[in-house]
C-alpha cells in the first residue's frame, strides 16, 4: 500500500472514529427522550405528591433568585456532587406552574440514568434538559449561579433554537457550530434532540462535547515530511490542529478561532465548497512557492467539517527512494516481506518488477513452509490423539515387539513407559491368549486387519485383566508394523453380571408376588374356616383357644404375604401418616430369621418419637435394606443396632442403624448409594440405591458415618407428619342387609368361590356360583341376579372384562371386585381400585357379608333418585 493510500486510509478511519462517537451520542439522546417520556407516562398528575416533594426536598428561592433545592445548592457551592441529583434552572415564576412543577416531580430521579449514559459515552461535557415551560435542568450538579442568570429565557438558548420546529421541522438531533463552554470545559459543539408528546413540542434534551475528546486526538500521524492534517468548518474556521489555539475574548462573549488561511501552504487557494460537494477525495495544488501537494479530504456532514490531511508530493518520491533502499537491504537478508508502493512516475516499473519478484520467491518459500508446518501439525495430532486416546493403543513390529505405546495402555497394563521398553505383547498374554495373539498379528499383517478378540492380560502385579484386541497393518510403513487398540472390558463384565442379578432378583420377585396371590387364596379359606369353626362352637372350650391361636397365626401369615409383595416390588406407593414403633417391631420379627446366631439385633425407640409421613411396605423395605447391608459387614458376628429417635425439636424422626463390622472406605461412602455398585462377591448393588430413592421420595436425607475397623452408622431424617391424623383403617363391619338379594360368585379357584358363597349364604343371601366370566355370563341370562362377587385374575375373562359385559347387558347390576394382588397389578387388569367396590383377600366371612351388604345399600339409595324399584334385574 502507497504512502498516499496509507494516509487516505487514515483520513477515512478517524473520520470512521468521530462518527462512531456521534453515533453513541445520538444513542444517549434517543435513551434519555425514551427515560423521559416513560417517567412522564408513568408518573400520576398528583399536585398534592408534588408539594409534598417539594417541601420535602427544600425547594426555595435563593438569594439569586433561583427556584432550587437550597441544601443542594450549599453543597454544590461547597464542592460536593451527587451523581444522582441534579441542579434545576428556574426562576420564581415556575411556583405557580402546575405543568412546570408536574414535570420537574416526574424527573427526580431522571439523573440516575443519566448518571449510567454518562458512564457507557465517556468525555460528555454537560447533558442538560429544557423544558418548554421555562424550566432547565443539567448534569452534573454544579453551582448554577457561576453560569447564567436565575431569570435566564432558555427559549433563547442556542441549542433550544436549533431544533425548534421553526428551525428543524424534520424533528432531527441538530448539532451547533464550535462555541466556548462557559463552564470552563473549553472549545464545545452541542447535540440536541428535540422532545415531543403526540405532536406538541415540550422541550429539548442536549449534550455538551468538548471537541477534543470528539475528535479523540485523532488527527492522523505525519508520515511525509511537512505533512500537515487539520478539520476545519465548511466556512475554512479551523476547529482542530496540532498547533491551534482557541482564543476567548470575555468581554465579547464570543469564539475567535483561526482560518486554514493562517496554515499557508496554498491552502487560501483550495475550494471549499467543491470539497464539500464531493465529500470525500483527494486534489493536487500549488503552495505559495510553487512547490506541487497533495490534499486528501473527507466530509463529516452532520457537524459541518472537513478532515484534510495535506503534503508536498515530493515527499512522497523522498519515501519511495527510502523504501528501495530499504526493500534491498531486507531481500540481501532473505527478507522478501518488503513491497514498494507505485507512485506514478519512472520508478514504478521497477518498483511492479520488484514486487513481483518477491512476491513470487516469497510465495515459493512460503508453500515450502506451509507444507512442512502442514506434515508437522498432522504429526502432532496423531500424537495428540494417541496420546489422549481413552483405549489402549500400541504399535508393534512384525514380531510383536512394543514400539509405542500410549498412556491408557500403560494404565491397563500397570507398567511404566520404562518397563515396556522392549516387551513383547505375546509375553504379556495369559494361559492359551499368547498363541492366539501370535496368531492374531500374523494374521493382520497377512490380511491387514484382525480381530477384535477377547483375552487376558498381565499387569505388573501379576494379576489378569480381561481385554478386547483389535488390529490394523499400518500402511506406507517400510518396517511393516501393525497398531492394536486394547480396550479393558472388566467393567463391562462386570456390569454383564450385574444384569444377569438383576434379571434374577426380578425373576424371583415375580415369584414371589405369585406365591403371594396363591397364598392369598389359602389364607382366604384358612380364616374363613376358621371363622366358620369359631361361630360352631360355644364359649369356654378349649378347641376355641386353639381356633383364636389359628386366626392369630392367619393374621401374621396375612402380613407375610404383604412383605413379600413388597420384596418383589408389586405394592403400589401409599404415604400416609406411620407410627414407626409397630412398623419397626414387626420388621425386627422378620429380621431375626434372616440373621445368623452370632449376630445381636436390638431396636431401640426412644420417647417423644413423631409420626412420618410415609409408604408402610417402603419403610419396612428401607429397614431390612439396612440391616441386610450391616450384617454381610459383620463377616464373623457382631451387632446391629436399629434406634428411632426424634430429632431437630421434634420436627424430624432420626432413623439409625449401627453396626459392629469392618467399616468403610471414603470411596466406598462416596459411591454407596449409586445403582450397581457393591463391594460384595455377589448382589445387584441396587439395595442401598433403593433406599436412597424412597428416602428421597419421602422428603429425608441420609447421612453416613463409617472409620475403617470401627462399624458404621446410617442416620435417616424423616420430617414429622403435618396434618389431619389419616390412617387408613378397615371399615367397621356393617349390618347384614335383611333385603333378599341373589348373588352370583364367580372364581376359578374352587376352595374360595365354595367359601364365599357359604359365607353370603349364611349372611341370608340367595347365592349362586361360576366358575368362569363366560359362564358368570350364561348364567346372568338365566337367574335375577343382584350383585356380582368376581375374582379379578382368572384365565380366559379377567373380572374387569367380565364387569363391562354384564353391566352393558344389566344396567342395573352391581358387581364387588376381590383380588388377592395389590393396586397397580390390578390397574394392569384395567381396573381402578380406587373408583370401584373392592374387598381385598383374605378376608373373613364377616367382612365379606360387609362389603356385600354395602354396596347393595348403595344401590338401594340410588334407586328412588333414579326412578327405579330396588329388586333382581
């Protein structure tokens, strides 16, 4: 680039610079008009808020004259200044202005944006607001007595008149000509905006900037000798120059500034007005000595300057002598970077030979390098990624011999860079893997690929690690080596395991959820037998204590079902406020038989204990967990304590359980809780996870406590129910209807379907049985049946199915569901446990007597409203 397009482009960028600067400011302007009209909008027209205010703040008149705030002006006198206040210009006559006061209420804390524009458009002089009323406000906060007048007419202002719609009907920010800031901020030019609400003008906001911090210093860089850049007004008033100096003349109150005349050089004789007309460009002139120059120009329209930069044209001849003596000089060096700028005279065919030269022995060089840095940058990232692979890669020879390895291998292996130097992989292989790896890279450098196969490495300590291998011959390589990736599949056998635990617990949780609805089954015709027994025989006989002793022992069989319904995960969730003491003795009972006799269990319940708000079948599985976890700790007996306590004030329940056993790791305690992790030879590792979730389920927190040969503590914080005692309890058996009724008891299972119609047969019903839905179907056709007793389980037609037929058929049949399974096994079935008649097994003769003769009420209640007669369908 030529000297004369370095200082066009110097030219064009400061012009760039000072019309950035202006393009902030009138950024600052439209914020601070948007500020305004947004207070103004927002701001109820209150005249007794704005009195309150103004007393409030000591607005008075001063001794000048000026309606202020008289304790800020004392401290702006003083030399103190608040960022967010400002001094308001106005006069006594603003008193009795209601519009005037309106607004100046409205901008109170106006200063407190402007404060942050002043920050973001650093070098403002003054930012000042006039208001059509009369009123002036201004930033920062000075004495406004060391400027104008209390009874100054704003209206006269300049920077008022600029953009008043007789002067700018556009409504568009106006700049003002250089004038003096009597402020003492030197040589200003002034931005205005003008503000209107609908179509009203109501005032003007503008800003002070001096001149120097607009232009920034910004004049470019001499690069030729007697190189002169100046801006001047398109009246040829100089308004920025290296030498020039603005002279005040007080006593006129005006600017004296010098003309482009005073700089000589010719520059009397340019056009200005031409320049003007073609904004932007360069012309070639004469000084007053004949001596040819160069003037390169660029307009600023908005502020009414021209940027000129000029200099005599020999010197730009001077620079290109120098620059071919320079451009010499670097080549002799090997330095080609050096190029010589045309300037249109006999030169420039040596100076284009010149270049083109260089630029080809450059370029030439260049590539060369290129290419080199290109090998060079490929070699570093294969490294790169060699080195950051997460899998073991290993180069080796045709033999086997490591050559490279990465830092993953090394990992797997347990050996050092050091130690591997001149292993051979096959000595590294367990048992049959070294023939098979022998075979294996023969085969690859045979092939060019093989694998992948699975293998056992020895590490350093001399144990094995399961590894996957796979094999590529790498190409162009003259020494026919061959790269492994090595992967280490412990995990992944590991986790292999675990699922197939996994897939077993879930297998035998299903089976236990089986046996749990056939042992259902059972206990149904065990208590209803026993009930029969109990109603036979008379008061005092022996046989009747025996009988109670078999209820008692149905009744525990019937919570054994319930955990083993929980143990295989078939209960659905049902929180509701728990005592734990019952809870927790119950599940010690069970306990005991699962722990071997060198193992002490003890429960400890403190007083003052809260209820919890919980799942009862989920608690019960947090405690076994627990406890389970703390006795494979006790590898050769011990203790194992379970202690319930209040806690923080009695708004938390601290569930602990302690142990006597090995203790654990902070690594063991940091990865306890996460599914499939266990330190034991065998179990899912999802035992301590599923205590985690229902804890959290339940709004606790856990916290663990475990030195290494010292046993462990696992506290539990449960929050204290908050509410309505709700225990769910069975319903109180109710009166046996007296209302003759017929039922039909449908259930594959023959022992209880004969069981429950003797007992509704003893209740007075007329009873009839199925042993399917199909037949439950045929035989609806045949009888008057009132209610239907259906299992919801049985082969064929399940009960829901069986319940949307033969109501669809008679409307007004009623049907009683019984299941031996929890909830959400029966919503698998289709039906909503909560929306319809349910008695649950096993259950007594007495209950279900109960639950048939409630749903028959229901149906008797019904029937007026619905206008039909109670009766058989």
């Amino acid at each position: 680039m030529s000297e004369l397009e370095v200082i066009t482009r110097q030219v064009e960028l400061t012009a760039l610079s000072i019309k950035g600067r202006m393009d902030r400011i009138y950024d600052a302007l439209h914020a601070l008009r948007d500020v305004t009209l947004a207070v103004w909008s927002a701001t109820p027209k209150d005249d007794a808020a704005v009195d309150r205010w103004l007393a409030s703040e000591g607005f008075a008149l001063d001794e000048h004259g000026y309606f202020e705030r008289l304790p800020l002006l004392e401290r702006a006198r003083a030399g103190e200044s608040d960022p967010h206040r400002q001094i308001y210009y106005a006069d006594a006559k603003i008193r009795d202005d209601r519009l005037a006061l309106q607004r100046m209420y409205a901008m109170r804390d106006v200063p407190k944006a402007i404060a942050g524009i002043n920050a973001r458009v650093p070098g403002l002089a003054w930012i000042y607001y006039q208001d059509a009323t009369g009123f002036a406000m201004t930033y920062p906060m000075h004495d406004p007595a060391t400027v104008v007048p209390a009874d100054f007419d704003w209206h006269t202002y300049f920077t008022y008149v600029s953009v008043h719609p007789d002067n700018n009907p556009e409504r568009e920010i106006r700049w003002t000509p250089p004038n003096i800031d009597y402020g003492g901020k030197g040589l200003m030019v002034s931005a205005s905006i003008p503000h209107y609400i609908d179509d009203a003008f109501v005032g003007v906001y503008s800003v002070d900037v001096p001149v120097r911090s607009l232009v920034q210093d910004g004049l470019v860089e001499s690069l030729v000798a007697k190189q002169s850049n100046f801006i001047c007004g398109y009246d040829g008033s100089l308004v920025a120059h290296a030498t020039l100096e603005t002279i005040v003349a007080p006593e006129e109150g005006s600017v004296h500034r010098a003309s482009i005349d005073s700089l000589g050089g010719g520059l009397a004789e340019i056009d200005l007005q031409s320049l003007v007309d073609r904004a932007q460009g360069h012309i070639e002139l004469l000084d007053n000595e004949g001596v040819s120059r160069h003037a390169v120009f660029k307009a600023l329209p908005e502020l009414g300057w021209l940027f000129v930069a000029t200099f005599p044209t020999r010197g730009l001849m001077a620079v290109a002598e120098q620059r071919f003596h320079e451009a010499f000089a670097r080549a002799a060096t090997g330095d080609l970077s050096q190029r010589i700028p045309r300037l249109g005279s006999a030169l420039d065919g040596v100076a284009d030979g010149y270049n083109q030269l260089a630029s080809t022995l450059s370029a030439t060089l260049d590539e060369r390098e290129r290419a080199m840095a290109a090998v060079e940058a490929s070699r570093a990232r294969a490294l790169a990624l060699f080195e950051a692979s997460p899998l073991g890669l290993v180069q080796v020879d045709a033999n086997g011999d490591l050559q490279q390895v990465n830092p993953a291998f090394l990992h797997i292996i347990g050996h050092t860079v050091a130690s591997s130097h001149g292993v051979n992989l096959a000595e590294l292989a367990l048992g049959d893997g070294r023939r098979d790896l022998e075979a294996f890279l023969a085969s690859a450098m045979s092939d060019g690929q093989a694998g992948p196969v699975e293998l056992e490495l020895q590490t350093a300590s001399g144990e094995g690690v399961p590894v996957r291998v796979s094999a590529r011959r790498l190409k162009g390589d003259l020494s026919a080596s061959a790269l492994l990736t090595i992967e280490d599949i412990t995990e992944s056998r590991r986790l292999q395991t675990q699922l197939l635990q996994t897939s077993k617990m879930q297998a035998i949780g299903q089976l236990a959820g089986g046996v749990a609805h056939d042992f259902n089954n059972l206990l149904t015709v065990i208590v209803a037998g026993t009930s029969f027994l109990q109603l036979s025989l008379e008061g005092g006989d022996g046989e009747l204590e025996l009988l109670e002793s078999m209820a008692f022992a149905a009744e525990r069989a019937t919570g054994l079902t319930r955990q083993l319904l929980a143990f295989s995960r078939l209960e659905v969730v049902q929180a509701q406020r728990l005592t734990l003491p019952p809870i927790l003795e119950q599940t010690k009972t069970l306990l005991e038989h699962l722990l071997e006799d060198d193992i002490e269990l003890t429960l400890e319940l403190r007083d003052g204990l809260p209820a919890v708000r919980a799942d009862r079948g989920q608690l019960a599985q947090v405690v076994m967990n627990l406890v389970i976890n703390a006795r494979d700790a006790l590898t050769d007996g011990g203790k194992i304590a379970v202690i319930a306590e209040p806690a923080l004030d009695g708004t938390f329940a601290r569930l602990q359980v302690r142990d006597s056993g090995s203790g654990m790791s902070k690594e063991t305690q940091t990865q306890m809780f996460e599914p499939f992790f266990t330190t034991k030879g065998a179990g899912t590792g999802i035992g301590l996870s599923t205590v985690r979730d229902i804890v959290d389920s339940a709004g606790g927190s856990i916290e663990v406590t475990s030195v290494l040969g010292e046993g462990s503590t696992i506290s539990i914080l449960l929050p204290a129910y908050e509410g309505e005692v709700a225990v769910p309890a069975e319903p109180a058996p109710a009166e046996v209807s007296s209302i003759p009724a017929q039922v039909l008891v449908v259930d594959d299972e023959p022992m209880v379907r004969d069981m429950a119609a003797r007992a509704l047969t003893l209740a007075g019903y007329e009873v009839e049985v199925a042993t399917s839905g199909t037949e439950a179907l045929d035989r609806l056709e045949q009888l008057h049946v009132d209610l239907v007793l259906t299992d919801v389980v049985m082969p064929g037609m399940n009960g829901r199915e069986l319940a949307e037929r033969a109501t669809r058929a008679h409307p007004r049949l009623e049907v009683l569901f019984m299941s031996g399974y929890t909830d959400d096994l029966i919503l698998r079935h289709g039906i909503e446990a909560s929306e319809v008649s349910m008695v649950r097994k096993p259950f007594s003769p007495q209950a279900l007597a109960s639950a048939v003769g409630r749903v028959l009420s229901k149906r008797r209640r019904r029937a007026p409203a619905q206008g039909v007669a109670a009766g058989p369908s």
